[in-house]
C-alpha cells in the first residue's frame, strides 16, 4: 500500500519528535472533571490504545486532541507545535484526523465518490467545479486507499447499502485521505462481526509505520493486537500505562477491567 509520506514527517522520526504531547490536559464541564492532568506523548509512528470502562474520558481526551472541546487547562502539542487553541480544520491541516462512534458518511453516494470527495477535500484543487479526469490526482489517491480498506469490491457500491463493517472500513479509508500523521481512531470495533473485527486488525497492522494512531476501543482483544502501548484512564485520569502484556497481566486492570482470573 503506497500512502503518501511527507518529508517534514521522515526529519520528526529522524530526530526522535514526538506526534503527540499533553501536558497537565484538564477539561471542566461545569462542576465536572471529565479530564485531570493528563500527560500523554505518542512517538511518530506509534501505535497507542487508550482503555478504560464508560465515562472514563476516553472520547473527551480525543475531543481536547482535536479541538472539538479544547482543555480548559494545559497544553496540545503536534508534532512540536503548540495547537492548544487552533481550531479542528488547523489541526487538520497539520496532519490530524479523527473517526467517529457515529459514522459521518454520504450514504447516497458510492464508495469511491466518498473517498473521493475525501481526498478532494485535503487537496489544493478542492474548490474547483470541473469534473475529474482519469488521471486526477485524487481520484488516484482514493483508488489507493479503497484498495488499503479492502473496499475493492464494492467500488460502485452506495454506502447505505454497505453492511456496518464495511462503513467501518470506509471511515478508516477518510482518515487515511491527505497523507496524515496522526490518527485518532474511536471504537472502530464497534458493533463488529468476529470476521469483521479480524478483518479491522489485519487493516490496521497493514497501516504504513510512519502513521501513528490512537485507538479507544471496548474490544480489549483487539486494542491489545494492534497496539504497541496501552494508556489505561478511569474517572478522567491516568491511572497505568504499559506495553499490551504489561496491561493484560496487570492485576489491578484484571479486577476493573478483565475480570480477576485464577490461577
């Protein structure tokens, strides 16, 4: 799968930078904490699952990440550059995106059109009313990533009339649109099929390494599969940190989260 790498990405490995800084991230809904002291950092290329039972703060933790509900304390560094109170579409344009609980697809549109319209909307030409050639470059990139979600034989095919899985897939394909650096990846897994979710983490292993991700997922099995560290949350904050295996034989993680097993 050829996804575009940039040069100023290549440099950020090269010197060891990190794709993702928190520091001391607070967010107050009022009188509630839904995040306290956060401090998180995700190397470039790395792959990263952050757990934790409902309420714990996973989905605001991606919300101050992208600016959808920005810290009400602390900072938000990408890539070195401090993005606390830029809006979504800067962080965008600096490499970030995001999938959704709730999928945000054009159901009366085929899947190539959507990603597409993805790839279109990241590129300098996306104000332009003329029709695609052959040759556009978006177009060519969406016939990359349709290939990268195993879509293939569903090219033409309407997103209403996709199963759930494979809307799954199709987000995963926009996010991929326009050469990201970081991606923040929210219950991919949800409401899956066994095949389905094997099928997620075959795409998600296949992700070229210069793409970091961010993974919140309910599915333990899968979060553990395609992570490289685990960041645990409960009532909004940080309470362990480690490698999958670090986690999964974590006794304090087993009794809150797995279940205590014997023996």
């Amino acid at each position: 799968m050829s996804i575009p790498r940039t040069d100023a990405l290549s440099r950020l490995q090269d010197t060891g930078r990190f794709a993702l800084e928190l520091e001391a991230v607070s967010r107050h809904f009022g009188a509630l904490v839904a995040l306290a002291d956060i401090n998180l950092t995700v190397r470039a290329g790395e792959r990263r699952a952050v757990l934790g039972s409902n309420g714990a703060g996973k989905t605001t933790l991606f919300n101050a990440i992208t600016g959808d509900f920005p810290p009400t304390t602390g900072s938000v560094r990408l890539f070195g550059e401090v993005v606390t109170d830029l809006p979504c579409q800067e962080r965008i344009r600096r490499g970030l995106r995001r999938t959704y609980q709730v999928s945000l697809l054009f159901n009366g549109l085929s899947v190539i059109d959507n990603i597409y319209l993805a790839c279109r909307g990241v590129s300098r030409g996306r104000f332009s009313l003329r029709r695609p050639r052959w040759d556009d470059s978006a177009m060519q990139a969406a016939e990359v990533l349709l290939a990268a979600v195993h879509l293939d034989d569903v090219r033409e095919a309407q997103v209403a009339a996709l199963s759930h899985g494979q809307q799954r897939q199709l987000e995963m394909a926009l996010a991929l649109a326009g050469a990201p650096r970081l991606i923040l990846f929210d219950e991919p897994a949800a409401g899956l099929s066994p095949t389905e979710r094997s099928e997620l983490v075959e795409i998600l292993q296949s992700l070229p390494d210069h793409i970091a991700y961010i993974i919140i997922e309910h599915d333990m099995d899968v979060a553990l599969r395609v992570a490289q560290s685990v960041t645990m949350l409960h009532n909004g904050r940080i309470f362990k940190e480690g490698t999958p295996e670090e986690i999964e034989n974590d006794s304090t993680v087993q009794e809150l989260y797995l279940g205590r097993r014997d023996g």
